[in-house]
C-alpha cells in the first residue's frame, strides 16, 4: 500500500487521531495539473486534509467539499473526498510562481492571500451542511485548525506539510488530524499541548522515514494510542467521456445545433483530474436525437 491513512484512538477515548502519507496522491496531482511548486504544496495539504476529513464522514455515499478562495494569484483551490479514501482537487490558478516566505519555504500563505475557507458535507439530507471560517493564517492547516473549533466546537491541531524535490516532483507529503473529544480531562489537554509543541514538522517525520503509525505513536504513544483502522487513499476522479456526453445533452437542442452547425470537434475538460473528451460532430448529433426525444 502506499498512500494511506490511519485512524486511531488515545487517551481512553478523550482523543481522536488520524495520520496519513499521500506522496503518490499529490504527485498525481502536480503531473495532472502541471502545477507550480508553491501550487503544488497548497493543492498537495488541501488533498491530505480532504482524504483525512472524508475518513470522518460515516456513509458510503458522503461527500466533502473544501475551498479556499483568497485574494492570492492562486485565487482558490477546491478538493472533494468521500469516506473511502477517494480525493481529487484543483487550484485554479496552478501556474503561481512567487518567491520563498521569510522563513525559506514555499509561500502559500501568499499564493491563497486574505479570503474564506469553506467545508461542505453532502450528508443524504436535503441541503448540505456548509461551514465556513476566515482564512486565519491561508497556510490552510491553522486554517481547518480554527474551522474545527469554531464551526464544529471541536479542539483540534492539524498538520498538513508537502516538501519538495529540486527537480520539482513530490518528495514527501501527508499531515494528521488529532482532536479532544467532550470528556477530555485537563491533565489530557496540558498534556497534549505540551507534546505537540515538542515534536518535529511533518514533513521532517516523514522524510525521516516515519510511516503515519510512526508519526501517531511519536505524538501520542504516552498516552495509549490505539489504531483502529488502515485505510488506502489515492487521487481518484470519476470522470468519463460517457458522463460528459450525458451533461451535453442538457444542455438542449438549440445549443448542441448550434455546436453541430460550428462543424467541428469540440473538447470537454475536466476540472479535477484534467483529462480532455474530443466529442466529434457525429457523436453531437447522436446526442442532439437523444435531446429531441426527451424534449
């Protein structure tokens, strides 16, 4: 297996933990989109944390959307996840090139800028449920780390780290999610504080050779860590020319004649994954008699 994620218990039940390794996923994603170094670290954490926020979701058919749109050259970046693992995303702008931050890395603070992040959760239920938070720090962990406490009166640190090679491919790339749950003691919480501020980046645990077992047993193992559950995530889009040739259909007759009328193939792009669908004038007309009858 290699991208993957756990989720774990410590603490007697007063905490909950997730930790996963998502290189391959986020490397998928650079060569997919062509993106930037400093994209690649901003879409690469929004993927991590989408993969470990969809892992919360209870039933086969959630679905989690998360968006950051800022004032920043990269204006916005959009993941959805479902509870099995499956995530895929997109910045809008993948070409940013901006110099390092004052502290040396990749300045994505400054690629998303001063805008909001917004959680949605496609639960089965008549609307979604939506959150949304400021962009606190838009280094987008700190940022899911004030949404869960404010929107979901949840204490929460989230890590979220992607570390580059020269060559600009994905060296190393995952996060964790740890959180207190209601009946958290206070010696727990002092205790927990204290360790996290003690423990290397994620990035620097991962490059070191730590798995996501390894990164919750450093941060968590004095206080009885329990692995529930190992779970596979990869970068998976659903897409398909069949699914893009039913959505031309709605769009009616009088715009798919026009299309036909144009005489030439036209190209369907998907956002997430972006894989190109050549649709001929043939394949227009087919569609164009499938309108008619539904009309």
């Amino acid at each position: 297996m290699s991208d993957y994620m756990i989720r774990a218990t410590a603490g007697g039940g007063q905490i909950r933990a997730f930790a996963a390794s998502t290189r391959d996923m986020v490397e998928y994603a650079r060569a997919a989109h062509n993106t930037s170094p400093v994209a690649t670290a901003a879409l690469g954490r929004m993927l991590t944390a989408g993969a470990m926020m969809g892992a919360m979701m209870k039933g086969d058919r959630d679905l989690l959307t998360l968006r950051a749109e800022g004032s920043g050259p990269i204006h916005a970046i959009t993941v959805t996840a479902d509870a099995k693992g499956n995530v895929k995303g997109y910045a809008e702008n993948p070409d940013v090139i901006l110099p390092p931050n004052e502290k040396g890395k990749l300045d994505v603070a400054g690629a998303l800028g001063i805008g909001v992040l917004s959680v949605i959760k496609d639960i089965g239920m008549k609307e979604p449920y939506v959150g949304q938070t400021i962009l606190v720090t838009s280094e987008i962990a700190e940022d899911l780390t004030y949404y869960f406490a404010e929107s979901e009166q949840t204490p929460s640190s989230v890590a979220l780290g992607v570390l580059m090679n020269k060559e600009n491919t994905v060296r190393q790339a995952g996060g964790f999610i740890i959180q207190l749950l209601p009946d958290a003691t206070e010696e727990m919480i002092a205790g927990l504080e204290r360790k996290l501020g003690s423990i290397d980046s994620v990035t620097t645990m991962l490059d070191a050779g730590m798995t996501p077992e390894g990164i919750l047993e450093e941060v968590l193992g004095e206080f009885g860590l329990e692995i529930l559950e190992r779970m596979p995530t990869q970068f998976a889009c659903g897409c398909s020319k069949e699914h893009y040739k039913k959505a031309l259909v709605s769009v009616g007759v009088k715009d798919l004649q026009a299309m036909i009328d144009d005489g030439e193939t036209i190209e369907v792009n998907c956002q997430f994954c972006n894989k190109h669908y050549p649709i001929t004038v043939d394949e227009l007309k087919e569609l164009l008699e499938i309108a008619k009858g539904k009309g």
